[in-house]
C-alpha cells in the first residue's frame, strides 16, 4: 500500500471544529464589548483571527495526514507545527476500533482508532475515511495483526 | 479462601472513624446532649460493623489451577478471573496498626484497568505470604513445561519455584550510610510549592507594607524564612525517605524479583522478571559527585498516579553507581553502553533558550520594580547570562542514546538524570516528532513507548534532539530490531523450527531489506498488499459460508492464550482424523500411506506385512477369479453374476 491520504471532506470536521473554538475565543470578548469594556469590533476581530489560524490550520493538517500500511508495521505522519511520524508495528496492535461521532455522521465520515499496550496507546487515530472504509481498515488491520501473531509484551 | 476475621474492625473503624468523632462533636455541641451523640456515633459503628461483617461474608478467592478467583461484593457482588500469567506484581503492605493486629493487605496488579486489580484486604500476614508464593509457583507451573504444577514435580522445580528461602539470592541490602544518604539527599518540595501557591494571592497585600520597613531587615527576614522553609521541607523529606526506605532489600529468586521495604508501614512483593518493561537509572548532581544513582524497575501494573506519593515500589533508593548498573544488568543485560549524543550545532538551541529564559525573567524583575517603585537592582538576572552557555553545554552532554544488542537506552536531564534501558522486545510503537523549532535546526525526537508506567509520567525512552537523518535510521532501527527481538522469542517460545520457518519466518526476513531500498521495499509491500485485498475482494464475492470459514481460519492462526504449543496446523482444512484421500500422481506415487496419522506407531516389518499382505490377497483373489474363470469358461452360462464379477476382477489386475 502507498501512503495514504485522508477523505478531503474531513476539512469539513475540522474547519467546523476551528468555528467552534473561534466561536469559543470571541465570546470573552464579546461579553467585554457588551458591558462596555472594549469596543465592539474586538470580538468580530478575535473570532476572525481564530477562525482563519484555524481553518488555515484544517486545510495544512489535512495536506500533512497520511497513513500506510507496510508489511509489518502501520506508519503514520501528520501535524502542523509539531510534525509526528508514528510507527505502529503490527505484532503491537491490541484492538481496532472504527468510530463515528456526531459530526463525522452529518458530513458521512468514519475513523478509526488502533490501540497498543504502550502508554499513548489511543493516540493512533485515523481520521476522515469513509464508513465502508473505516470498517475495512479495522478489518485489514485486524487481520494483519492476527497474521503477525505477537505477543504483548506486557 | 476467607479474609482474616480481625479485618472486620479494622476495615469498619478505618471507614467510620473520622465520621464518627465528627458526628459526635456535631451533635453533642447542638445541645442535643451527649446521650444521643454517644447514640449516633454507635448506630454509625454498628452499621458499618454490620456491613462488614457482610462483606467479610461475601468475600472469597480461591487458587485454582491458572486463575485467581475473587468473589466480592455486598451491594453489588463482582466475581473476577485473574489468569496468573497477567499478574503482572504482587504487592503485600502493612501499617503499624495492621502489623499490631496481625493483618496484612495484598494487591495483585495486571497490566489492564485503571486501578488494582486485586485487592484483598486484609488477610493474616502467612497467608498474605501463601498468597504471594502461590501465585508465583502455580504462573512459573502454567507458564513453563510442567503444565500440571503438581507439587512433587521434581526437587529442582520445586525447590527454585516454589520460592523456599533457600533459593533466594540477596542483590541488594539498604546500608546504614545509603540510608542516611537517601534521607539527606530527599527533598520534599511540596511544601515550599504550597506555601508560594498560598502567598502569590497575597502578595500585593504585603506590598503594601513593603516601603515601611527597611530593606536590609526585609532581606534578612525573607532570607531566613526562605532558609527555614528549606530546611523544613528537607528534614520532611529526609523523614518519609528514611520510613519508606529503612530496611530495603532486594532479592532474586528463580525468575522474579523480591523487595520488602518500610519502616512503620511495611512493603514487601515480588515482580517477574519477564514482566520488567524499563529499567531507570537516575541520578542528580549531588549524587553523581559522590558516586551513587538510584534505580527503578517498571512493571505495566501500576495505574497512574497510583502510588506517586510512595514512589516505584520497588526502586532501590541510593546506591554505589557501580552497582547500580551492576544489579540493571542483573535485570537486564544491556552490556556497556557508550552514548551518542545529539549534534553539536544543537547547544546553540539550547543557548538560545536559556536566554530567552533570562530575558523574560529580567522582564519579571523590572515590571516588578516599576510596579512596587523599589530600588532594587533592575538588571541583576542579566548576570544569569553568564550561566547560558554552561548549562547549554551542560544540557547537551548529559543527552543521548545508544542501540544496544537488546536494548535501548536513552539518557536526558541534568539535575535529574535519567537513563531508561527499554529492551527492544518491550516496544510498543515508535514516535517520531519534530517541532517547528526543531525542524529548524533540523533535529527530532524519537521516543519508544512502552507499556511502562514512567511513562506515563514523563520518563519516557526519548531520544531528544538528534540529526533527522539519524532519527530515521533510529526509528527504522527501532521497528527492525523489535521484529527480530518477537521472531527471537517466537523461536524460542515454539521450540520448533519447521513451524517458525512456515510461517513466522517470512515477515522479518522481507523487513530486513527495508532501510536499505526503501523504495524497492515499499513496492513490494505494495504488491503483496495488494495481492492480500485482492485476495480479500475475492473471498467477500464468495458466499457468507465461504467468508465464515475465511474468518474461522483467520481466527484458528492465533495461537491458545495457555502457553501450550500446538503446531500450527491452520493453513489447510483437512481434517487430521481421517486418512488423507488419494491423489492421482501417475507413476510418481511416494508416500503409499499418506494417512500420517499412524506414521510414528507403524515399524518397518509392519509396512512390509500389511503391503505384501494386501498384494498376496489382491493376487490371490485375482488367480483365483481368473483361474475359476478360465476353468469355468465352458459352463459359464450357469453362473452368470459370479463368472462376471471374477471376470473384471481378472481384467483390472492385468
């Protein structure tokens, strides 16, 4: 398998995630402006700011994600201003999940999660596959790891 | 199996006590008078008297033959498994009141769920012992060869399993000089934490005062107070570590790893050494001026923030660096490690930083001086400059990482400093991060996660700030060193080479080429992953049963989780217990028994008998059939059936 990006609609989660938090960002402000502490357009400002660091943020994060199957490990590269690379091997994996949240429902999404014993075990979470996708991904992997046939090693 | 019968009280006055007296005093200064306070502290008592006499009831575990048997419960009832092979530690700990009792707790950790898994609180001190024992002779006895765990296997098992005293070999005692080393050299810092997270509210109402005094005396005083508070926190310190240390000793027997340790409560556990995840070697400055580190050993068991205050059970608190690293190795055999540091280009960083740090603090100290109009020195934390460049150097020295034959070791810190021994074996994924300034500087960080629980507090394998490239090359290391390391054990664990070669053999091998043609590597992963979706799609044409039976022979791959090996028969679905059928070869016919179900039971005179038994009769009747055809030939109207059926007998043998 080459590398892997991730569903283009997944922008969508997370440029809505970005509104909320700017959102989130502007109301200390707009309470500010309402009992007269700044002058109005503050909370607009802090809002548009956050709103364009995030989405600015959304669209390079989405350009970064990619995953790859390889032959004994499941390698991941994503992140924006810290750029992690993890590698998952096969023999590792504990359990597969494929998981949809409200948001990832409305704009028909999946992800899936592979846990490992290790102690940032729930870190390696695939976002932004497709429902039919997630559930084969959860398949691919789990059989994989049946095949690899580790011990946990713990 | 019951909990002791004095734990009744104890567990009933240790949950109601404090309520108890609370409740009393309540009532009793509400002028409802001191009959009734004295009532409701007894009705209290006497309800939790009665729900611990129920839970004392409903409490029991048992050994069985591979788990540990836990029914509890009064409101709820809970009956849990514990397989002995998961037990990860076995912790036994006593108070002084417990001790003056006669009872003693026991916590079996496994790596799962976020709190203790076992509790059994509280059983008689023997029994805690028994307990202890037990789970270990009955985990070595389902874990090893002697699946039964039969008491008179043989003297030898018995003996280095059965944990008697005699096989016991000590690794470590605590001397009187390390102790008092522990405790001079522990420093609680809470108190000095709290104290400055009390004041900080109250500083500007102190200032306020500030400008009347003078400031020589204000010095002094702050001087003083900041000198007691010290001393206070390091004597509180010194306390808990000498209470907590005194007596400590460490030992080894078999393949597990005993420790007892405390003063007034009393610690004691075991933890296989198969279950060590990472091994930490600290030291600070102090410590490495007069030659001593400390060591801890990490286990999967422990929680969070489980036991943060008692520190890792079974850590030894000071010893001669020398052997420190000689007990790890007794642990661990990570050899003589040499360290690569991080590029040199990267102090420049960490100079960098510092400054920075500087300059802020200088921005502190002047907003400060505005703020109260003190004529303090405003740029006094300039001279902290001067200390840059050491501390970057000395930051930059004390780093580094180094691949030993099984093990990794990383080394970071230097007035904490850190080396954690992660075996490779031990590695749950590989991390590789850069940050914005990193990249920068073009350096990463890899850490190996393990299941470990240091790191979930921070002290975790990282090998911090190296070259890119290294960092990669690391990373591949990483991957390619822990397949080797799974194959090794997988070997080790079959014992049987033809299975290993069938299968397990395929995946490292095919890893091996990786670093060196990434690309190469990468097609034929690609192809052979398609090959396996390809594979997939065909099967999920095929109809549900087919799909099923996919599943099942997926499934039938992975080996029983009891630690007895089976060779793997999964790749094919004959069914073992019927002869193999027959296969037309043509004149390249090998095996005439291919039913190998009886190979090994059957001797050479036997194959000769039965072959030439078969083919004497097979003639016989041939002979015959065609000897009572030929001779018969004339009146062959009478018997029709019988001159035609020995007819094509004479045919087919010809």
């Amino acid at each position: 398998m080459t590398a892997q990006s991730l569903h283009p609609r997944v922008r969508v989660v997370w440029i809505l995630r970005a509104a909320l938090v700017a959102a989130l960002v502007s109301l200390p402000f707009a309470a500010a402006a309402y009992l007269g502490y700044a002058p109005r357009w503050s909370a607009v400002a802090a809002g548009g700011v956050a709103l364009v660091v995030g989405v600015a943020h959304a669209v390079l994060k989405y350009r970064r994600w990619s995953y790859e199957i390889r032959e004994d490990a499941l390698y991941l590269d994503r992140g924006v201003i810290t750029q992690v690379r993890t590698t998952v091997p096969l023999v590792r994996i504990q359990h597969v999940d494929s998981r949809r949240g409200p948001v990832e429902r409305a704009v028909g999404l999946a992800s899936c999660v592979v846990y490992t014993a290790g102690s940032r075990g729930a870190d390696v979470q695939i976002p932004g596959l497709t429902p039919s996708g997630a559930s084969d991904l959860r398949e691919e992997l789990k059989r994989l790891a049946i095949r690899a046939d580790g011990e946990d090693a713990v | 199996m019951r909990l002791a019968p004095q734990s009744i009280p104890y567990r009933a006055l240790q949950k109601v006590s404090g309520f108890v007296v609370v409740a009393f005093f309540v009532v009793n200064s509400n002028d409802w008078g001191l009959p009734l306070a004295v009532g409701v502290a007894g009705a209290m008592l006497l309800a939790a008297f009665g729900y611990e006499t129920a839970y004392y009831r409903r409490f029991d575990y048992e050994l069985t033959a591979d788990t540990l048997d836990i029914a509890s419960g009064v409101i709820s009832r809970r009956e849990r498994e514990i397989p002995y092979r998961r037990i990860q530690n076995v912790d036994v700990s006593q108070s002084v009141i417990q001790r003056a009792i006669g009872i003693a707790a026991v916590d079996l950790e496994t790596a799962g769920g976020s709190s203790t898994e076992g509790s059994i609180r509280f059983v008689s001190p023997t029994e805690a012992t028994r307990i202890r024992r037990e789970v270990q002779r009955r985990k070595s006895g389902a874990g090893g060869e002697s699946g039964t765990g039969s008491d008179t296997d043989d003297p030898a098992t018995a003996g280095a399993s059965g944990g008697s005293a005699a096989a016991e070999t000590e690794l470590f005692a605590i001397s009187p000089k390390e102790l008092a080393l522990v405790g001079a050299l522990s420093f609680d810092g809470r108190l000095i934490g709290l104290l400055a997270f009390l004041s900080s509210g109250s500083f500007p109402v102190l200032s306020g005062f500030l400008p009347d005094a003078d400031a020589a005396a204000l010095t002094a005083t702050a001087l003083v107070a900041v000198g007691g508070l010290f001393l206070v926190s390091w004597v509180l310190g010194a306390g808990v570590a000498f209470s907590n240390y005194y007596g400590f000793r460490l030992s080894r027997a078999g393949d597990e790893l005993r420790y007892e340790r405390g003063l007034f409560r009393r610690y004691s556990g075991s933890i296989p050494t198969e279950k060590v995840q990472t091994l930490t070697i600290t030291d600070n400055p102090a410590k490495r001026a007069l030659g001593y580190a400390s060591l801890a050993i990490e286990t999967a068991g422990y929680a969070p923030g489980q036991n943060g205050d008692q520190g890792s059970q079974s850590a030894v608190p000071i010893a001669a660096a020398d052997r420190v690293y000689g007990l790890a190795r007794e642990v661990e055999s990570f050899g003589d490690p040499s360290f690569e540091r991080p590029p040199k280009r990267i102090r420049w960083r960490y100079a960098f930083r510092y400054a920075l740090a500087v300059a802020v603090f200088t921005g502190i100290a002047f907003a400060i001086d505005w703020y109260l109009a003190a004529d303090l020195p405003r740029f006094g934390p300039l001279v902290l400059l001067l200390a840059v460049p050491p501390a970057a150097h000395l930051k930059w020295t004390h780093r580094g990482y180094w691949l030993g034959e099984d093990h990794l070791l990383t080394r970071n810190g230097f007035w904490s400093r850190t080396v954690t021994v992660v075996p490779y074996y031990r590695v749950q994924n590989v991390i590789d991060s850069r940050t914005v300034f990193q990249r920068r500087w073009g350096v990463a960080t890899i850490v190996a996660d393990t299941a470990g629980s240091g790191s979930l507090t921070g002290n975790e394998a990282a090998a911090v700030d190296i070259a890119v490239d290294e960092a990669v090359t690391l990373r591949e290391a990483l991957r390619e060193r822990l397949h080797e390391a799974v194959s090794a054990r997988r070997r080790q664990r079959s014992g049987f080479e033809w299975v290993e070669g069938d299968r397990g053999g395929e995946a490292p091998e095919a890893g091996d080429g990786t670093p060196d043609d990434d690309a190469g590597a990468t097609a034929r992963s690609a192809a052979t992953t398609d090959a396996v979706t390809e594979a997939d799609a065909s099967r999920d044409g095929e109809t549900d049963s087919d799909a099923d039976a996919a599943t099942v022979e997926a499934n039938a791959e992975e080996p029983p989780d009891d630690g007895v090996i089976r060779p793997d028969f999964a790749g094919s679905d004959r069914d073992y217990s019927e002869p193999a059928e027959r296969v037309d070869t043509g004149d390249y016919a090998v095996d005439r028994f291919p039913s190998d179900a009886d190979v090994a039971h059957r001797n050479e005179g036997d194959d000769g008998d039965i072959a030439r038994d078969a083919a004497s009769a097979d003639h016989a009747g041939g002979v015959s059939g065609a000897g009572s055809g030929g001779s018969d030939s004339d009146d062959s109207d009478d018997d029709d059936d019988s001159a035609g059926s020995d007819g094509d007998g004479g045919d087919d043998h010809g």
